[in-house]
C-alpha cells in the first residue's frame, strides 16, 4: 500500500483552527486564513498534532511517525510530512436545495496538483467555467435557471462534467458508510462552481461566528469584559491535504496503522474541543 496519500476531513461540527487575532472588527478569535486568497486553510501543524494525540492514544509509534518531543536530549524527526488542508467544499445558503455544496478553479486545482504530488492513479477534470457559475445537470439548486447565494443571485449553467465530478467526489472523498449516502447523494446534485472572485466575496457570510461568553460563579451573570466572537468553518465543510512518507520511513509499518486507524472515523482537531468542536470524519485515497 502506498503511504504517500490525499486525507479528506468532512467537518462533523464547525472547526476552530485559530490565528492570531486581527486586532480589528468584530472577530476576536479568527481562523487560519491563506494570506495571499484569504481562503481558510488548517495548517499542517493543527492536523499533525491531532494525529499524533491519536497514535499516543491508541499506542502507536508516536517517535517514529511524528518525531521526538523538542525538548528530547536526542531530538529526531518523524517519517511522515502533513501538509496545510485546504478547502474544497464549503456549504453555502441556497433558497432551493437545502444548501449548495460551493468550490472555485483555484480549489479544484489544488486537489488535482495534491493527486499529482502524491503519484495517485486518481484524476479530475476541472470544469473550464471562465467567469459562468456552474451546477451539475438536473441540479436541486436551480429555480428558474437561477443560482442563489446567501444575499445573491447568479444565473448559472448545468453542466454534465460538474455531475460527473460530484459523483467522484462522492465516491472518493466522503466516508464509505451509508450513514452518508445522503451527503454523496448532495455531492452529485447540489455541487456549484463559482469564480474564485465570487468565492472570496462570500467568504464573510458562509463562516459562522459564535459569540461566546464565561458566568462570573458568584454573581450568576457575565462576568466583566468575558464577551468574545470566534469564527469557524461551518459544519459539512470538506477539506484535504497530503500525507507524505519520507524515503527513509518506506519501509515501515507505522503510517498504514495510523491510516486504518482513522479510516472512516472522526477525531477532533483545532480548538474548542470541550464544547464538541472539531469533530471530522477522515476518508482516505
């Protein structure tokens, strides 16, 4: 089994992979961002620690896979490389279909060049949409051949190819149990393909803002000053990114344990994991 593979995260509940704050607006707590795009992406280092909290768990070569703790006498690296997890699906707010599962050329994109990096047999073809919204054929999203999105309508184009990239994405990307036969069945008929200007436009409106507060335990109300407003990607957001064995961890038998022990199930990753945030499902190719 080749231990160079695409990790898909499909977000059980909303993820709090945090950055520092902007110092402006109205977020105290935002989440890690791409500082060229302003997509959001989770970082290497967020899913790393997760997998390796869960090989320590399930007692798994920890060392090995991830390297030593930095403050070892004898430091060493690990054998695998994670990388940052980007977008590729982001659930959006329609009037028809319960809500559009939204990606642009620039996500599709890093998916194909993930498959490349990583020597899979697996292929997309990225639909050529130019600057035209694209739905699968006999898309639910559709009424009046019209697209809407949270505050804004688009005219929009059913397209074969869209159908047939959702059907892969249903059938590669999303967890195998038919717990998530509805999930694969929204894959092929509520994906959309929006310009990645559109996307960045409504990228405000499509991230949940939580806002949070702590109860001072003697008087029974807020507690003075303890009011906070974190972002989060939003529950049903799929995500992927790489795990890469290096040449001289080839040989070993530690990623394929870890692989099959999170084949289809979910751990936790970001922050805000005591109120059940973070919670993804993984699905390996």
């Amino acid at each position: 089994m080749s231990q160079n593979r695409i990790l898909f995260l499909l977000a059980e509940s909303p993820i709090h992979a945090g950055d520092k704050p902007e110092g402006e607006g109205d977020i105290d707590l935002p989440i890690q961002k791409d500082s060229a795009t302003g997509f959001p992406v989770v970082r290497g280092s967020t899913i790393r620690g997760s997998l390796r909290h869960l090989s320590r768990a399930h007692k798994l070569a920890v060392e090995e896979l991830f390297g030593s703790e930095p403050d070892a006498p004898d430091p060493k690296p690990g054998i695998v490389n994670v990388s940052d997890f980007h977008l590729l699906l982001c659930p959006v707010r329609t009037l028809t279909g319960l809500f559009a599962w939204v990606t642009t050329p620039y996500l599709l994109q890093n998916l194909q060049r993930s498959l490349q990096l990583c020597g899979s047999a697996e292929k997309i073809a990225i639909p050529a949409s130019g600057d035209k919204v694209l739905v699968a054929s006999g898309s639910r999203l559709l009424s009046k051949g019209k697209l809407s999105l949270e505050e804004t309508i688009f005219p929009a184009t059913e397209s074969a190819e869209m159908a047939t990239l959702g059907l892969w994405l249903a059938q590669k990307a999303l967890p195998a149990s038919d717990t998530y036969n509805f999930l694969k069945s929204m894959a092929v008929t509520n994906i959309a393909l929006v310009p990645d200007e559109v996307f960045q436009q409504l990228l405000p409106l499509v991230l949940p803002v939580f806002a949070r507060i702590r109860i001072d335990p003697v008087t029974g109300v807020v507690a003075e000053g303890a009011l906070w407003n974190t972002e989060f990607l939003a529950s049903e957001t799929l995500l992927c990114g790489t795990f890469i064995t290096k040449e001289d961890g080839k040989k070993s038998k530690a990623p394929d344990k870890l692989i099959e022990l999170t084949k289809s199930r979910w751990f936790q990753i970001g922050g805000c994991k005591g109120i059940g945030m973070g919670m993804v499902t993984s699905t390996w190719i």
